[in-house]
C-alpha cells in the first residue's frame, strides 16, 4: 500500500510538470515572437486609407485625369510647334533674344521660360496672334502624329480654350473633395504631380484672358490652381513644393503689363488668403503622410519580390521583414514625439541638433541596418533625411508666397508711380505681421532700386548658409524672383 501510495504521488508531480511545460513553452515562444518577430504598423490607419483611396471620392481620380490631358495638350500644341518669335539655340542659359533661329520639338518646361521672356519684351500677343493667323508649322507630318496628342483643329486659340476647359473642370472638382490620396495598386506606380505640362496649360490660358480683357476667369484659374497645389502639398512630398512651383507661373503673371489695379488687388487677396493656409499646415499632417508611403513602399517591396527567384527573394524577404519590425518599433516608440511636433521643432533638430525629435531621429539611427535595403526610400527615414527635406519643402512653400507677395506689391506699385519704391515700408503696410516680417528677414534677400528688384532665398535660415549653402544650394538663382 505505501510502495503504490508514492507511485500515485510520482504521478501527480509528473504530470503536473507536463502541464507547466505545456503552458509555459507556447507561452514563452509567444513571448519571443512578440519580442522579435511582431510589430506594431508603421502607418496605423493604411489599410483604411488604402481602402477609401479606392473609392470615387479620391479626389486625386480628378487630377489624374486633368494630368493627362494637359500632358496631351502640351504635346499637340506646343512640342510640336515651331515658334514665331524666333530665338537663338541657348537652352542652357535660357536667355532668350530676338534672333533668327527656330527652335522645334521643346518641352513644356523651355515654353514656360520663352513665354516669360515674350511676357518681359511684351511679344506674347504677337506669337499668340500667330498662332491664330495659323503662321506656324507642325514639325511632324500628319501621319506621323502622336496618336495620344491633342492638335488643334481649326482655330489654335479658340480650340486651346475648348479643350483646356476640362482641366479647369476636374481640378474644381478636386477642391470639393475632402479627401485626396494618391495610391496606386501597382508595384511600380507612377504618380502624376503639378509638372511643367500642368502649369504651361494655365500659365496661357491666364494670359489669353488677360490679352482679352477677361480678368475674371483668368483669376478664376490661378484660384483653382493656387488651391491644388494647397490640396497637394502636404502629400507629394517626394516632389519638389508643389506650391512653389505654382507661385512661379503667379510671379510671372504678375509681371504681365497693363494688369488694372483692380486685377493686382484680387490677385493680391488670394495670395494672402494662400499664405494664412499655408502657415497653419501642420508638420503632424505631412508626417502621417510620409508614414503612409513608408508602409505603402514595404507593401509594394514585398510584391516586387514575389517575382524575382528564390535564391534572391527568400534572404530579401527575411531581410525585409526584420527591417520593418525593427523600423515600425523604433517609430512607434516615438510616434508621439513626431506627431506633437511642430515646424520649429523639425528646425531645432535639423539645423541645430537639439529637442526630443533630434533624440528621436537618433533613436531611429540607432537601428541595424539590414543587407539588400540601400533603397532610397528606406535610406530617407534611417538617415533623418526625410524630416530635413520635409522641413526644406515647408520653408521654400513659406518663401515662395511670401516672395510672391512682395512681387506683387511692387508691380502694382510700379504700374500706379513708373518706378519701384525707395523701401518696402511704402507697400507692406499691414498685410504682413512682426513674426513674419523676423521670419522673412531670416529667409530673403531683397535688392530694391527704383528700376528693378531682386528676392533672393534659400529655405535655410541665414545663420546656417555657411555650412549648408555648397552642399545644398550652390546654384543661387534657382530661388530668384527678378522684377520680370
């Protein structure tokens, strides 16, 4: 009876340690999986914002379709085109002179600088006028047109106009929309942005209005446009400012002559109207943004390795995987310190390596570096770069409307006295604040004689230009803003 006792006893303990090592081992390995092979998302809400992406409500369907359109615009009525107003062969200096060459088959970005050369010399109404009279030729014949490309057909201008009017219809649209993401299924995607083709389109429509005396609709396009390029900002931060680059069609339209002080005034209104909404576009807003196409670019990562052999997918994948727990870890930890962040914070961090984000960026350094993963997009968010460039892309949005500003200030100035001011005092008056007025001393440097002016900036403080300015902005005249 004892023997059999303590046998019964052995039992019950054997098999109770069973049971511990049962529970205790799934529970364990749990445990590690959720140490090392789990993670939080990087961009907590992507499948949501992928799904509503999808949906008709998009607004960037809209421009989407503008995009295109104004890309076959461009192709049919201008590359084609050899010009009236003929020029020398100087595309690298983009200076243009009354000479005898003609120039065939240029982008839309070289008709963007020939237009504000006939805007300076005031020919623009001249080559528009040849356009009508039909004193131009297509330099492909008619069997070897681009199919995709829209020709006009009988009359350039009027024909301009009609097939134009569908831009303007799509991006009104787009600004009725609340939501706008651009997303793409593909593996490859391609994301149109505000380009030369784009801004080429309006820049003419607005100029043939004003040559007709139509200042209403010719505002009522640079108002669309200045609204786009609101909506598109704080998304396509792998562009250059979309606002900055519409600001420059609006820097050359202000230099248009015999602009009424009522157009000037209108014009001035919406750029102030700009400038209150550019200023409350939070760092928070981009951020999430930028979280977003980080997810987006695993996601797509992952699917282009599908199609690639195994002996290379199989160690990329793995690779792939471990980078972005290690990644989305390090993001989540200081995903409060990004998102309370403001745009003098980013500025602490990058230009003088000091508060919680210049922490927080060392922290997502701190990180391994996986092998395979010397892409750009990953490189960006290790780096720190990606809250630089966002914080340069913000500051050259802030310059450019505040040079904008003061453009148009001083046309409209020369326009009422034949000479420009003696100082800005005459003009500011009260449509900048003392924070702003710090804000753009620290930003811009201004030239003003009563002939001419110059706006020079950098989207670096001064104080840091030293350092900065080689590396990053050598090529000062990229950021003018000439009296023309």
């Amino acid at each position: 009876m004892f023997k059999s006792k303590k046998s019964g006893l052995r039992t019950y303990r054997h098999t109770f340690i069973l049971l511990v090592i049962i529970i205790l081992i799934p529970l364990a390995f749990l445990v590690i999986a959720k140490s090392f092979l789990t993670a939080p998302p990087i961009c907590l809400e992507y499948q949501e914002l992928v799904k509503e992406a999808k949906m008709d409500e998009n607004g960037y369907i809209f421009f989407k379709g503008a995009n295109i359109v104004a890309r076959r615009m461009a192709c049919g009525y201008f590359s084609s085109l050899t010009w009236h107003v003929q020029i020398p062969d100087t595309p690298e200096s983009l200076t243009f002179t009354k000479g005898s060459f003609k120039a065939e088959r240029w982008p839309a970005e070289m008709f963007l600088s020939f237009y504000k050369f006939l805007i300076k010399e005031n020919l623009f109404q001249e080559e528009i006028d040849a356009y009508a009279k039909r004193k131009y030729k297509i330099s492909s014949p008619e069997n070897l047109r681009e199919h995709s490309c829209i020709y006009p057909e009988n009359n350039w201008i009027e024909d301009f106009f009609r097939n134009s009017q569908g831009i303007l219809n799509n991006l009104k649209k787009i600004t009725e929309k609340d939501f706008f993401l651009p997303y793409e299924g593909d593996p490859y995607p391609f994301y149109p942005s505000l380009n030369s083709e784009m801004m080429l389109i309006e820049l003419v429509n607005v100029l043939l209005l004003l040559e007709k005396g139509d200042y209403t609709n010719a505002l009522d396009w640079v108002e669309t446009f200045n609204q786009l390029a609101l909506k598109l900002e704080p998304v396509y931060l792998w562009e250059p400012s979309q606002i900055a680059q519409q600001l420059s069609v609006v820097s050359m339209i202000a230099s248009y002559p015999s602009l009424p002080d009522g157009f000037y005034q209108d014009l001035l209104n919406q750029l102030l109207e700009m400038k209150e909404k550019i200023k409350v576009l939070e760092f928070k807003t981009a951020y999430q943004n930028a979280l977003f196409y980080f997810e987006d670019w695993f996601v797509r990562k992952q699917t282009q390795l599908r199609y690639n052999p195994p002996q290379t997918s199989i160690p990329r994948s793995i690779s792939l995987f471990f980078a972005y727990n290690d990644m989305a870890r390090v993001i989540e930890k200081n995903r409060e310190v990004f998102e309370t962040s403001t745009w003098k914070d980013i500025e602490d961090a990058v230009f003088y390596n000091k508060g919680k984000v210049y922490n927080a960026i060392n922290d997502i350094k701190s990180i391994k570096r996986r092998p395979g993963l010397e892409e750009k997009e990953y490189w960006m968010f290790w780096s720190g770069e990606k809250y630089r460039n966002m914080l340069l892309r913000y500051n050259h949005s802030l310059c450019s409307i505040y040079g904008s500003i003061l453009k148009t200030l001083l046309e409209r100035y020369f326009k009422k006295n034949g000479v420009y001011p003696e100082n800005l005092d005459d003009i500011l008056q009260q449509h900048f604040t003392e924070e702003e007025l710090i804000w753009m001393d620290d930003y811009l440097d201004i030239y003003l004689s009563s002939e001419t002016y110059s706006i020079d900036f950098y989207p670096i403080p001064k104080r840091e230009r030293g350092s900065e300015k080689s590396k990053i902005f050598d090529y000062r005249k990229s950021y003018r803003i000439r009296s023309y």
